[in-house]
C-alpha cells in the first residue's frame, strides 16, 4: 500500500461540526480501495483519545507552541488515527473553534501547532512509516503543505478547499508564534493584505488544490465566490481540481439503516411509513396532502435560511408542511421559531444537532431544501436522492453539479432528480418551490422521480480513484 497522511481539525467518527468531517472521515476507507493507506492527524480535542484506544506515545516535543505535545497513534476500525495532545491547545470541550463567547483568540496557533507536527512527521517519518502525500483540509491544515515548502522538503502535498469562507487570517504579529519564516511574508506566498492567511499560504503551497466539486472549482476563481482570494487561485489554476465528495455507503444506506424504517426503488412502502413516523415525531397535523419538505443545516448565512418564510409560505399554501433540523446563529433560531408559530400544526423546528434525527428526515420527507447562497458540494442534497427525498437547491457549486434539474429537456430524457432555482433569491426559491409542488401532485411522474433519484451513483468510488490519480500523478512529477 502507498501512504498518505491527512491533516485536518475534524473527521467521523471523533468530532464534526459540518460536512468537512464526513468526508475527511470516510476518505481512509474509499482509499483504501485504490491501494491506498490513509492515516488521519487530528488534534486530541477531550475524548478523541478514549476514542482511538489510546494507544502508544509516538511523538513528543515538550514545547509544542506554548506547552507539552505528544502523538498518540491508534485506531477508530481499520483506521490509523495520530491524534495530537496538546492540552494548551485542544483540551476544551465543545466545539472544536470556539467557546460560547466567540472564536478562540489563539486558533491561528492550535492550527498552525497541528500542521507543525504533520510537517515533522511528513519530514522525519514515524516507526518507519513515512508518508508519500501529504492531503491537508481547509485552512486549519493549510500550513502543514506550507511549512514543508518554506523547509526544502519535496514531498508532494494536496490542499482541499471545503469553505473559502473561512481562510484562518490573523494580524502578522503572529508570524513568530506561528512559527513562520518571515521572508517567506509576501504577496506570493501567506500576506494577505497586511496580515497572515493560513489558508493563501497552503494555496501557494500545496502541489495541487483541490475542491469538492467541480462546480466550485471555478466559482471560486470569481470574485462574487473567491472571498479575496480567487485572483489567488485563478493563477494556480493548471493545478485546481474540482472533485465531487461521495456519500458514505455504510452509513448512509435506506436499505440499511437502523434509524429508520427500510425501504429501497423497488419497494418504497418503509418510506411511507418513515413520513408518517416524522410527522408525529414534530407533532405536525397526521394529515398533510402537499409534500413534507425538510432542511437539515448549520444555521449561517451561507445556507440561505433567511428565504425560507418565502418558500415556506408557498409550500403550506399547497398543503405541505416542513420540518427543520439545525442549530447555528440566533436570527436564524428566531426566524425558524416565528415559522413554528405562524404555521401551527404544519412547521415543526428541532434547534440542536441530532444524528440520528437528520436519518429519520431524509428518510421521511418528500422534499429536501438546500437554498445556499454559496455550496462547496452540500451532503444533505446527496442524501436526499438516496433517500428518495427530492433536492430542491439553488443552482451553485455542488449542488448544480449533483442535482438533474427539471426541465422540459431532462423531462423529456427521463432524466430529472430534483428542482433547481437561480437566482439565490427568495423569489427564485418561492418559483422552485411552486414547481417542486406541481411535480408532486402528479404521483406517478414524482414516484418515477424518486426511484431514480435514489438510482443516482454518488458513492465514494469513482472520487477516491480520481483522488488517488492525482496523488499517483503528483508523485511522478
Ligand atoms: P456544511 O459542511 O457546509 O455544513 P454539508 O452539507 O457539506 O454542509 O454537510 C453538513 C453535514 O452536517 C451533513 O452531514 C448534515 O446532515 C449535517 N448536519 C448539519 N446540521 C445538522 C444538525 N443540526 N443535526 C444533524 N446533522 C446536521
Ligand atoms: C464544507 C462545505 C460543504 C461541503 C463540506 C465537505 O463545509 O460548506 O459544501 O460539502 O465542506 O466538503
């Protein structure tokens, strides 16, 4: 098997606060498969360690960016996992970036200390295992192809871009606590108007750049997408790949799911029963003719929650009702319960993070809503089509590269999955929800919709055989 090490701050099963960590998560096993052995270094957050069964000290540095650091090596299944303990820097439960007053004032080094190790152990190896790729994510692994570029060390590296959103600058009177070389202080490298980007260091850094759908791949390379940076990317871009995430199979599976009743193309009674278990569970009226919409989000702007009551209205208009499921900033948690109020009986909100629920939703619902404003590639929309819960998105990064739209021509073809809308406005979402409701009225095209939406191939496969290409690719350089 060849090596990899991939660094990133949140992976499944240890900790997730969105989409990043699904993916990272399910990469070891879909590489695995093209020969590849993947081990994952993630920071020691409180109860990582129990997780991956301890197991041995491989590493230490006695100051690790303020205080002790030791590597412990072990495993979550067949996963090699290096989880970094650093207690000055990890050992604070919740979420993995802030406390409930904001951001952590130090996340620029709890980051940069991560990639430090990865680089070291890219460098040095670990009980003679030293990896041939280093594959870091987002921002928070964005240095570790950077130090090791700023170092002389030629191993070839992969940056994947989940959010763009979030870059990890700071004031560059950080550079020495980040152990950054200034000379390396400049536009073409990590200055980014006067202060330190993590994230335009690992883009100039990193031998390919890749993103999660091919779709993002050039948005970002647009100033309405590229937050600042895509002049950045733009010049990188022989070396940008957009490559769509996959679902999880094992964890993802209607036929196969313990949190809900099983259904599949063929036999699609279990999903009957799933809509109607999930209108109980919100204590929505038992009757509802229109279909059951549902979002399952992190509460931000990016999610275009603030359309919803457009949407919404046109939705119960027709006899439909909604379900929500999701936790984030306070307006959101305002407006989504104002809907609860307002639509008795037919809108049920559950604020929070729910696994098991997220199930049930996909399982239950006819109609799953995905209004982002911005979309890397999006999960919920995937496993709405395999749960035979029928995107309805606005039409931008993966979710335009995932979803059939119905038009008269993927009609014509028999080829739709699901409504797509653009502008990302509410009128435009308020349209796709008018169409998405006049599919379903007519049950037979909507059935036919819905087998062949959970047909639809978004499986790991055929993205971690292109993954490993590029890593094969990279190496031959
Ligand atoms: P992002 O990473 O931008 O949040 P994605 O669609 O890629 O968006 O991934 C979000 C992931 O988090 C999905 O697995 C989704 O089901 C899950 N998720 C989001 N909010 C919640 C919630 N409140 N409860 C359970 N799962 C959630
Ligand atoms: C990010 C993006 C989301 C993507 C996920 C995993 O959080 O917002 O679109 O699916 O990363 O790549």
């Amino acid at each position: 098997m060849k090596r990899v090490l991939s660094v990133a701050s949140e992976a499944v099963p240890l900790i997730k606060t969105g989409g990043l960590a699904d993916v990272v998560g399910a990469l070891p096993a879909a590489l695995a498969g093209q020969g590849w052995e993947m081990r994952l270094m993630i920071p020691a957050y409180p109860g990582v360690l129990d997780k991956i069964g301890r197991g041995d000290v491989v590493w230490a540095d006695p100051n690790l960016f303020g205080g002790l650091g030791e590597l412990y090596l072990g495993k979550i299944g067949d996963v090699e996992v290096l989880a970094l303990d650093a207690p000055h820097l990890y050992d604070r439960p919740g979420n993995p970036y802030a406390s409930p007053l904001g951001d952590y004032w130090d996340n620029a080094e709890r980051f940069a200390a991560l990639c430090w190790v990865a680089a070291v152990i890219a460098t040095n190896g670990i009980e003679g295992w030293k990896p041939e790729i280093v594959h870091a994510h987002d921002w928070q692994g964005a240095l570790a192809p950077a130090y090791l570029k700023y170092w002389g060390n030629h191993v070839p590296t992969v940056l994947t871009i989940h959010n763009i959103a979030f870059q990890g600058r700071v004031g560059a009177d950080k550079m020495g606590a980040m152990r950054l070389p200034a000379d390396w202080f400049h536009p073409g490298e990590f200055e980014f108007y006067g202060d330190i980007s993590a994230l335009k260091a690992g883009i100039n850094a990193a031998w390919a750049v890749t993103t999660v759908s091919p779709r993002y791949a050039e948005e970002l390379m647009r100033p309405e997408f590229g937050e600042g940076l895509d002049g950045v990317i733009s010049q990188r871009a022989a070396s940008v790949y957009g490559i769509l995430n996959g679902v999880d199979g094992a964890l993802w599976d209607p036929e196969n799911d313990p949190a809900i009743e099983p259904f599949s193309p063929t036999k699609l009674a279990g999903k009957a029963k799933n809509r109607k278990a999930l209108l109980d569970e919100f204590n929505l009226d038992s009757e509802v003719e229109g279909p059951l919409a549902v979002l399952v989000s992190r509460l931000t702007p990016q999610k275009g929650i603030d359309m919803l009551p457009a949407a919404a209205e046109e939705l119960l208009a027709a006899g439909g009702a909604l379900c929500v499921l999701g936790s984030g900033e306070a307006w959101a948690e305002t407006l989504l319960r104002d809907l609860t109020f307002r639509y008795p009986g037919r809108v049920g909100v559950r604020l929070g993070y729910d696994e098991a629920l997220s199930h049930r939703m996909f399982a239950g619902g006819d109609i799953v809503l995905v209004p982002s404003r911005f979309e890397p590639c999006g999960l919920t929309q995937l496993y709405g089509l395999k749960y035979g819960c029928l995107p309805l998105v606005s039409a931008v990064g993966g979710l335009a590269d995932t979803v059939v739209p119905a038009t008269p021509a993927t009609e014509a073809a028999n080829a739709a999955t699901g409504v797509t809308f653009h502008p990302v406005d509410a009128l435009a979402f308020r349209q796709g929800m008018r169409h998405m409701v006049k599919l379903y009225a007519d049950r037979k095209r909507w059935t036919a919709m819905v087998r062949r939406a959970m047909k639809s191939d978004f499986g790991w496969e055929r993205s971690a055989a292109t993954y490993a290409a590029l890593y094969d690719s990279l190496i031959a350089k």
